[in-house]
C-alpha cells in the first residue's frame, strides 16, 4: 500500500466518524454551570444565578458585622486610654 492508499482510507474511516466527532465537540463545550445542574439534577439558569447571588448576599450579611465589630473595637480603644 502507497502512502496515497493510507491516507484516503483514513479520510474515509474519518468521515465515516465525522458524526460522532461532532457530538463530542459539542459535549466538550458545554459550561461549569451546565456540568453542575447535571450534577445536581437542577436547571443550569437557577444554578448560574445562585451562583452569582450568593456572594452578594454573603458580603451584605457579613458587612454590617464587621462594621460593628470595628466600631465595639474603637469603643474599647477609647474606654482603655481614657
């Protein structure tokens, strides 16, 4: 067998896969929101947004107490050097 001979069965046995090629492609593409709502039997667009609520409401439960604890620590500051 020639070197032309391999190639074209190659090309042949390629597009025979050609189908199943592209449904890989496809599979591979998909985002880290589509793998979880698999994962966790939920909708990808529900997944997405908790996603991006949950560290805003986290950094709006956590602000007011940091707040308050600096201010107990400037307080204590205050009644220390007085």
């Amino acid at each position: 067998m020639g070197r032309r001979e391999v190639l074209r069965e190659r090309g042949i046995v390629l597009s025979r896969e050609l189908p199943r090629l592209a449904e890989v492609e496809a599979v591979s593409q998909d985002s880290i929101y589509a793998f979880m709502a698999r994962l966790f039997k939920a909708e990808e667009d529900a997944l997405r947004f908790f996603v991006y609520v949950i560290p805003a409401c986290l950094y709006d439960i956590l602000a007011p107490f940091a707040l308050s604890v600096v201010l107990l620590l400037i307080d204590r500051r205050r009644v220390q050097n007085a």
